[in-house]
C-alpha cells in the first residue's frame, strides 16, 4: 500500500503495491467495527512506531482482536499525535495518517527510522587498508547489540513482504531457496514467514523500550575456540541470566544462559561491517526452536564457504540457519551491500542477479 499521487508521501515500505490512504476498511477502536483484518493491520502499524513516539510499551498480540492493550496503545498514540483524542482510527482519519508516516518514506521522517535509510552497513565500502584497533569484548557486545536493534525494523518489514507475497517477493525467495527448479511456494513463504516473526519476537523483547531489556542476549566469550568467531545457546524461554541451558560439548559440560548468542574474539576481525550483521542474524536463526513453541528447529546443513552451499535441496534450505540470514541481510543492507562483501565474492553472480534488493523495496530490473 502507498499514499494517493498528491500526498507528499511516494512508496510504501512494507509492500511494492501502489496504495491508499485508506489501509483499513472501517473503524477501528471505540465503536468501530473492528474488522479482524483492519485491527491486525493497525496493531502491526502501532507495534512498528516507538514507544517514545507514542508506540505501545509492550508489543502487541497481532491477533485481529480489540482488548484492553490494543485499545490502550490506540489511546496512547493519539494522545501524542491529536489535541482531541476519541480512542477510534478511523479509515480517512487523522490518526491512520499520522500512523503510515512512519510505515512510509517522507521528507518528514528522519533517515534511518523504522530501517528505511542509514543503516550501519547498509552500503559497504572497501575495507581499510589500515587493520583496525581491536575491540574489547564490552565493544563488541554493545555493537552486537546496535545491531539487533537496526535489526527489529527490519524483520518488521520483511513480515510484511512475506505475508502479502507478491510475485515480485516470491521470485526474490526463489532466488534464495529455489534448487533444480523446485519453485518455492506459497506454503514456504508462509513457513518463512513463520521464521521471521519468531526471531522478531525475540529481538523485540531484547529491544523492549528501546533499550537493551535483556542483558544475556549478547555475550562475550573470551575463551572461544580460535576459529568460532560466534556460537548460541538454545533454549530458555525468560531470555534470563538466571534460566540456563545445560548441554556436553566435546565431552565438556556447559552451563550457559538460554537463548544467548556469545561472540568470540575473532568476531572484531571481519573485513566488512555487513559481516558482522550477517554473524549476529544467523545466530538468531538459531533461537527458532521448540522451545519457542514453533514446531521449527534450524540447523546448520551448509555453510556459505562451503562449495555445495547452494545445492543442497529445498527443504534443507528453508531449515538452514545460512540460507535464512543471507534473505534477511540482504533485505536489511541491499544487495549492493551483499555482493561486496568478501566471504560472498563466491556468489556474486548468484546474488547480484534481479530481484534485487534497493533502499529497503525488492527490484526486479
């Protein structure tokens, strides 16, 4: 969806559909209708502004229902965007207005809000020539961090894009997961979209009022193993230092928080900053689990830097930790960004090929 041609709004970021300014049928809210379509919509536009903008303090449930906490979040954005407030949007409302400036690009919206533009990376350089001043390890968990941040909004919109599939988004999603010509379907795209909004729903709790709520979900790991640049914990639903997961590695007993990514020091040695975004996304992959309740767990079948990366089947793909983080880096840093970075130069070809990925919309020419 989009705004009308004489709006000073142009493309909607969350599908490639010219739109309205009209997104919901009917009134939502205090005696509104309260289709379960348009409130989902509306709980998914509040659930994406800020809390310090008038966005809910807690993520809402996008279940299409009006409770007490949608009606509550409905009354706190008006509050903050309208001097006469009346707990309802309606569909021509100021208030739906006033929600899709920060859905859509503007002049009015900063660079940088809700992923669109300025992200850390999103158009890789050449790396310096200079080796760069090691990071300790409080440096790299707060960039660790940064990143999961940049991360929410990202995720955010790429719900959207799987959840509307349009030809355009299922022929980038072929690009990613195709293999000998078995297309991907509408079933995967609704099983990755399954995937996405899990690791959403954990980066958003880490994120919650927009400071890093959850202490354990970024560590460092001193003693790493010199080749592990970043390992994860499984398990855990609290996100907690005091929940933890205990496992053998290597005949080693480990007793660690759940649901934690650890960086070794080796992390700070990537040659580009998109590589470390592509390190920390793959490891939330591995947060998808059982213990999320999904039914999903996503494992490791290939590597990049392995050379039958790209033809290992379907469904091995759409349970690889790998395969996941390269679709949603490149919709987080474009496909510019992607093809430039040196671990990838192996696929260039593969993914510098359309659709592709530019200032956060999918291309295809």
């Amino acid at each position: 969806m989009s705004l009308v041609a004489h709006s000073s709004f142009r493309t909607c970021f969350f599908c490639s559909h010219e739109a309205t300014d009209k997104p919901i049928s009917a009134a939502v809210g205090k005696g509104g209708a309260n289709k379960k379509s348009d409130v989902k919509l509306v709980q998914a536009f509040l659930n994406s502004v800020p809390p310090d903008d008038g966005g809910p303090d807690l993520l809402l449930a996008e279940d299409g229902l009006i409770g007490p906490k949608t009606q509550a979040a409905i009354d706190k954005f008006q509050s903050e965007v309208l001097s006469r407030p009346d707990g309802r949007i309606d569909p021509h409302g100021p208030t739906i207005k006033a929600l899709t400036k920060f859905i859509c690009e503007s002049e009015d919206v900063p660079a940088g809000r809700l992923g669109l533009d300025g992200r850390p990376g999103q158009a890789a350089g050449t790396p310096s020539t200079t080796p760069p001043k090691p990071q300790t390890g409080d440096q790299m968990v707060a960039e660790g961090k940064q990143i999961l941040k940049d991360l929410e909004r990202t995720l955010m919109m790429l719900r959207f894009k799987l959840l509307h599939q349009t030809p355009t988004t299922m022929a980038w999603l072929n690009k990613h997961f195709e293999t000998a010509k078995v297309k991907v379907t509408s079933s995967d795209a609704a099983f990755l979209l399954k995937i996405v909004s899990a690791i959403h729903f954990q980066v958003s709790r880490a994120n919650a009022f927009g400071a890093q709520g959850i202490d354990s979900i970024i560590m460092f790991d001193p003693k790493a193993d010199p080749g592990v640049i970043a390992w994860t914990v499984r398990g855990g639903d609290k996100l907690s230092t005091k929940q933890f997961q205990i496992y053998v590695d290597k005949g080693v007993t480990i007793k660690a928080p759940g649901h934690t990514v650890f960086l070794g020091p080796i992390f700070t040695n990537q040659p580009a900053p998109v590589e470390k975004q592509w390190t920390v996304i793959h490891e939330m992959c591995h947060f998808v689990g059982p213990r999320d309740n999904t039914g999903i767990e996503i494992n490791d079948n290939a590597y990049a830097f392995q050379g039958h990366f790209l033809g290992i089947g379907k469904w091995f793909k759409l349970h690889n930790a790998e395969s996941i983080a390269l679709m949603i880096l490149e919709f987080a840093v474009g496909t510019a960004a992607i093809v430039a970075t040196p671990r990838l130069k192996t696929f260039k070809g593969h993914f510098d090929q359309f659709p592709k990925v530019v200032n956060g919309e999918i291309v295809t020419g």
